[in-house]
C-alpha cells in the first residue's frame, strides 16, 4: 500500500498528476486521464460522478485510501481525487491496487 502512495509521489514530481474535481472532470472528457483515483472517503454524490464519468469514457476508476494519505503521498491537504494523464505511471499504480481495490471498468 506505502508503495503505491510513494508511486503517486513520484508521478506528481514527474508532473504526470491532475488534482481538483473540475480539472480532473476535463482530463477525463479529453481523454487524458489514464487512471482516476478517488479517496475511499469521498462523498457518495462525488462517488458516483466520477464513477458516471469514468464509465462513459472508459476510464479506469481506483476508489481507496483516504483524502489524507492521498493529498500527504503528492504534498498537497486532502485531496479527494486525482487523475494520472502518464499511461505508464496508471499501469505502475493500478496493478499491484487491482488484489486489494476496486478497479472498475463500468460498462
């Protein structure tokens, strides 16, 4: 799990993170978004957006960790969602997430 936050951090450095609902929103219209990642937290009307949102434009959607240990693994307060615009830091990422979390491809 500590690999997979320290993976984030690595991706923010590289510049590869988006962070903010109405940014995140547009890099998952423009399909830019490889991955999103929501906090385990977040709200159940924020849940189901990006879980609409991803499903519409087929974008992998990981829901875990807190909106602490996400915002404390990219050196930002709580954040409640993040899109990785880097296919190779998504794949990074999500792989070893997909034994202990929901990644969701929704038809």
């Amino acid at each position: 799990m500590n690999k997979t936050l320290s993976r984030l951090g690595l991706a923010m450095r590289a510049g590869k993170i988006v962070t903010g609902d109405e940014i995140v929103l547009k890099t998952i219209r423009s399909s830019e978004a490889k991955l999103v990642i929501l906090a385990g937290d977040a709200s159940l009307n924020t849940q189901k957006k990006f879980r609409d949102k991803c499903g519409t434009y087929k974008i992998p959607l990981l829901i875990g960790f807190d909106r602490e240990s996400l915002g404390t693994s990219i050196g930002k307060p709580n954040r409640v969602v993040l899109a990785i615009t880097d296919q190779g830091f998504a794949e990074m990422i999500s792989k070893p997430m997909g034994t202990m979390s929901e990644v969701e491809y929704i038809e």
